[in-house]
C-alpha cells in the first residue's frame, strides 16, 4: 500500500550507510514533498562501516543521524538466548542477520516515538525476509505506525538501477558494478549474496568475497587450541581469561577466522517461499556453538537433550521469520533457561583449516559416568539385568510377531 504523500512530514529511516539506504534519503525527501528524514544506524557491530556514516547521511539530506551502540544488548538479549537454545536454521544458518533485525526494529519504534514521526522506512526488498522482520518487530511496538518500504513501490527494479540513480543525484557509493554483492554485517556474522552467487553452480570467489576469515587452504598449517568455560549457558572466558560477550565474540571471530572456521555455502529457503543462496562468515559464532552443544552432552538428561532438539529447531524458524516478539519464543526461551542451570564446565578445542574437534569436557554437572560406562569390570551395573529389560522393552515387537506367524 502507498501511503499518501502529504500524510507524511517526518520519516524516521532504518540506515545502514549501503546502496538501498544511501539513495534512500533523497528517494523520500523527492517522492514525500521534501520530509523530514531522520536516519538511525544501529550499530551491531559493523564497525568500518560507521566510518564517515554521518557526514553522508547529513550531505544526502537527513536531517539528524543517530548512531546507537546495541552491541552489548545484542550479544546479552539476543544472540545469546539463541547460542543456549541451539537455534541453526535448517541445519547450517546461524541466524546472523535474523536477530539483528528485531533488536534495530525496536531502536527504530523508540526513536520515531520520540521525534514524533509520522512513519518509519526500511530498505529491504520485496522478496527478502527483513521486510517482515523489521515490520513484525514495528507492529510489537507500535502496531499503528505507518511503514514505508520503497522497494515495493519505487521505479527502481534492480540494484543497476539504484547505481545509476545515485549516479545521478551524485549520491557517494563504496560498491562498484562489479562489487556490488549485497551484504550484511555485523558483530555475529558477515553474509554474501548476488552477483555470481546468485547461480548456485558457481564456486564461490573466496580471495575476494572473504573479511572475517580465510579459505581454510590458507589457514595456518598447525591447530590452534583454546578452552571456553561456561556458566548456565553462557560463555564467560576464554583460556581463563574472563570476557563480557562483545569482547568474546570479537576475540573468537579473530581466531577462528584465522583457522578458516565457520564459512558456509548454503541455498535456504526463504520465509517468502523462494530459495536464496549465500555465503556466511561465522568464525566466533561457530565455535560457540560447538562448545556450548559439546558441554550439554556431558549435562543434559537423555529426555531433555532429545526434546531439546525439537525446541532448538522451532526456535530457529521463529527467529527466521521474524517473530522474536512472540508469545512462543518467549515460552520457549523460559524453557532454554531451566535447561541451562547445570550447562557449566569447560570445553577444550582445537581448531585446524575450517575444522573444529573435542579436546576436553569437563563440569561439575557431569552426568557421565565412569563406573558405568566402564568396558572394565565394575560393581555398580549387573549386566544380567540387561535380558529382562531387552524383553521388556521388546515386548511389542514379539506380540507383533507371534501374531504374523498365526496369520501365516
């Protein structure tokens, strides 16, 4: 739906500083009658970035830039409730740019709130998930706020196109025709999309398209080790050394990008319905990831490990498809948590050229056994207990065929 022109005074704009959002200013201030346009970057970590970001905003025809610093609320509110519930996306996708969405969304509600806009803009197209991420988490906030989504309803058919016209309005970008895959980053992840990419037969040009990390051809030829401690969940030092979460994540995305951990080709399919394929750079989020999974094998019961699971999948598709501000996902946060109260311990790593292997596990919450797992001779386990249990447990399956040999 366009929204009527002369409805709309001051526009508070969701601004990465990138090809859709650099036009985007002058876009609005040209199609809404000269608005008011209010630009907010939420910084998640995206470092360079930031640089020269305001001057930009502020020469296109913003008025005001806010830059907020949500890094230490987006590892604490967000990537870390998602790290205790295990959430990977089919599979693979470690939600780096899903959870950033609903944070920025929220930061951008508060400061059109605050300035008294009369609607909110974002960038993304009409055929990628962010729209309804960002939309889903305006809706929590401030569910009669007006949204402006050019992508839906401008001229411009293609990321050529947007070149062309900033060329035109001699609007400074950092991309050129030939690099302008469309990207996003932040402190968790850096992701790559268009261009060659675009045709999943082709392999993807690693020399150019890899920041965070090396190929793991060009990692070092000897492993590196590191040991990750825990608490509830929650990674709080590394090799002894106690790290607040933003540190952490920089210090192992360091490491592992070194060792070429964490690189990801994947085709996923899209909340919209169609398949999108990217490259992912997520060298700290990986190791994470597997430490804390190595950790609650050594803590979690049977039952609750298993059921886990299921939740760690609805988890990832809830954050996915931009419902953070759910009923569900809070329900299923609540239950992540109480299965999180015996995740302590220590997990010792070694990384070597992309790969990542066990060294150590070790907590005070063990629930491994060594008497009992013991091929030794033991006291504690009677392996003549184990035939009544088989025939217990196989009851069924004999019923089953005892009744197949009288039908016979």
């Amino acid at each position: 739906m366009v929204i009527g022109t002369n409805e709309i005074k001051k526009v508070v704009l969701a601004y990465s500083g990138g090809l859709d959002t650099s036009i985007m200013i002058t876009w609005l201030k040209e199609n809404y009658n000269n608005c008011e346009v209010i630009a907010v970057t939420g910084n998640v970590g995206q470092d360079a970035e930031l640089d020269g970001l305001e001057e930009k905003a502020l020469n296109t025809g913003a008025s005001k830039l806010y830059i907020e610093d949500l890094q230490k609320e987006f590892v604490e509110d967000y990537i870390f409730p998602s790290l205790k519930a295990g959430a990977v996306y089919e599979n693979s996708y470690l939600l780096g740019t899903s959870f950033a969405r609903p944070i920025i969304g929220k930061r951008l509600v508060e400061i059109a709130l605050a300035e008294g806009a009369d609607a909110i803009c974002h960038g993304c197209t009409g055929k990628g998930n962010d729209q309804v991420r960002f939309e889903l988490a305006v809706k929590a906030f401030a569910p009669t706020m007006k949204i402006i989504a050019p992508w839906r309803t401008w001229e411009l058919k293609s990321r050529e196109d947007e070149i062309e016209y900033a060329e035109k309005h001699q609007i400074p970008l950092k991309i050129t025709r030939e690099t302008n895959y469309s990207k996003d980053m932040n402190l968790w992840h850096l992701s790559h999309e268009g261009l060659d990419l675009e045709d999943p037969a082709n392999e993807p040009k690693y020399d150019q398209i890899l920041e965070l990390s090396v190929s793991p051809e060009k990692a070092p030829d000897r492993p590196t080790y590191l040991t990750l401690s825990f608490e509830k969940g929650l990674p709080v030092a590394l090799d002894g050394k106690k790290l607040d979460g933003v540190s952490l994540i920089k210090a192992l995305n360091k490491i592992g990008g070194a060792n070429g951990i964490g690189i990801i080709d994947i085709v996923e399919n899209r909340l919209v319905g169609m398949k999108s394929r990217g490259v992912y750079e997520t060298p700290g989020g990986t190791i994470l990831y597997h430490a804390h999974q190595a950790l609650e094998t050594l803590c979690l019961d049977k039952e609750t490990q298993h059921f886990k699971q299921g939740v760690s999948n609805k988890f990832a598709e809830l954050v996915y498809n931009g419902l953070w501000f759910t009923p569900l996902r809070e329900s299923l946060s609540a239950f992540v948590d109480q299965t999180q109260q015996t995740v302590t311990g220590e997990v010792k790593l070694k990384l070597y050229k992309g790969n990542i292997t066990n060294v150590s596990l070790t907590s005070p919450y063990s629930l491994y056994n060594e008497e009992f797992a013991s091929f030794g001779e033991d006291v504690v386990y009677n392996q003549q207990d184990a035939a009544g249990f088989i025939n217990l447990f196989g009851l069924p399956i004999t019923v089953q065929a005892l009744l197949n040999k009288v039908g016979e």
